[in-house]
C-alpha cells in the first residue's frame, strides 16, 4: 500500500490528538456513569505515514489510537479508499472492538455511528475529522454539538480553499468546489465576509475578494459556538509549511469545560514551536 508523505506540522498534529487522547480516556475511565468512550476516525488513511523529516515510518492517528492507555472502549475506522479500509477489518478480526466503514464520513456519522452516542447511552466519543481537502459537512458538525456526546478536532484546509475556491475572481472557481465549501460552511455567508460584487466595463457583476483567510477562520471559530452549538471552542492552531505557507487551521470543539481546558494546555505547548 502506498504511503502518504507528511511534514512536521501533521507529526506535531499526530501528538496533539495523541496526548488529548490519553487525557481522554484517562478521565473517562474513571467515570462510574460513563458506559463507554470511543475513538472515531473519519478519514483513518493508512494507518502509517512517511515522515518528511526522517523519511522513516510513522504511524497515524488511528494506530495511536490503538496504543492509548487506558483504551478506548471502541474504535470506528472510516475511509474512501477500499485498501485502507481492508486494513482495518484485518485488525477487527483480531480485535472486535474496532469497526471499520468504506465510503462518505459524513452519510457513515449521520446515519450509522453518531446515533449510537445519544445523552441518555451514557457513552461519550472522540472523533477526528481531518481530510486533506474541505470535504466535512457542516451537517455533520451540527449534529455533533446537538448529541452533547462528542469532542471533535476540526482540520480546514485552508490550502485547499486557496487553491481551488478563494480565487480574486470567484467565477473562475469550479461550481463543484464552490458547492463544497457551502456544505462545509452549511450556507453562503462565507462569500459575504470575503468578496463584493462589482461590475465590470461590460457590465458583468463578479465577485470579487477583498479579505483574506484568516477571516474566514475567525468566522469559523464563532461559528461553531454561534451557530453549531458547541460550548467550548479554543483558539485554533495554524499549520505552516516549510516556506510559512498556510496549510490549515486545527480546531477543537467539545461541550465540557475540562475537555476545553485540556486542549487550551496542548494547544499552548505547541503554538510556540510552529
């Protein structure tokens, strides 16, 4: 199987959900009312990564996952890719309390596993959504903040919005990356914060871009309190290449204080060495 190259900044993102993991767990284990608390993978990948840095071999969030102490109670692996997923139903077979899923995150969470996490199950869950490129619904995200039952880390790509959607002209973006980036926001609002309309010498209104991204990810943030519902939503961190590009923001959203308090202590350690 083909492995995935990443930078430092997706290692430094490997540690982070790894030691929140193991606070998780950690807390949640001590919990008499708690039935159960499960890790969540919406784009699981291969499972390990090719270090940028080292060249070596690395493993990914769902492996780590795999290792925390005290353990998940469950796990649910979830990717496109047919391979990856194989993968997964291999470790299941050894292991029966991982649950491996091919096809859309976003139809498998809606329909299949967070209706498993109401408030009355008494089972919490931690989930990551973390794609390459803006393919989370806010629907998705909507209901998470509406169960009360899970913590999510967000990635939002912003390489992918400026690659493909937040052009100075948005016309010369494609419908279809336009429609994903209204169903990642879950509405058009994010045209209003960034462009206005002017017309041309012909006439022809466009719209055109007056703000940059970073924005949009302030937006964002108030949003997933505002709007989504979530409780707790620390200042997300910023992921930069080797030549401080911009590659995407990581967000944390969760409904419980210590769980904010938690990340807002991982977040600091690591927004110094990026």
């Amino acid at each position: 199987m083909k492995l995935d190259q990443i930078g430092f900044w997706s290692e430094i993102k490997l540690e982070i959900i790894k030691k929140y993991a193991r606070a998780y767990t950690t807390v949640l284990s001590r919990q008499l009312w708690c039935k159960g608390y499960v890790y969540i993978d919406a784009f699981a990948g291969a499972g390990m990564h090719i270090s940028k840095t080292t060249g070596g071999v690395i493993q990914g969030s769902p492996l780590n996952a795999l290792e925390v102490q005290p353990s998940f109670t469950e796990y649910y692996f979830i990717d496109l890719d047919e391979e990856r997923v194989n993968l997964f139903e291999e470790i299941a077979k050894e292991n029966p309390r991982v649950h491996a899923y091919q096809g859309d995150c976003n139809e498998i969470l809606l329909n299949k596993i967070f209706p498993i996490f109401t408030y009355e199950s008494f089972k919490r869950a931690l989930c990551i959504l973390d794609p390459y490129k803006i393919n989370i619904e806010w629907k998705t995200i909507k209901k998470a903040s509406y169960l009360d039952t899970i913590d999510m880390f967000i990635n939002f790509s912003i390489m992918d919005a400026n690659r493909n959607i937040l052009f100075e002209d948005l016309s010369i973006a494609k419908p279809e990356d336009i429609a994903r980036m209204n169903a990642f926001w879950g509405d058009e609002q994010w045209k209003e914060l960034l462009y206005k309309k002017q017309k041309n010498l012909f006439g022809e209104v466009h719209e055109i871009r007056t703000d940059n991204f970073k924005k949009l990810a302030l937006e964002y943030k108030e949003r997933l309190k505002k709007v989504a519902g979530f409780k707790y939503v620390p200042e997300p961190i910023l992921m930069r290449n080797t030549r401080n590009g911009p590659l995407y923001y990581l967000y944390f959203v969760s409904q419980n204080n210590v769980a904010n308090k938690i990340v807002n202590d991982i977040f600091d350690k690591y927004r110094t060495e990026l």
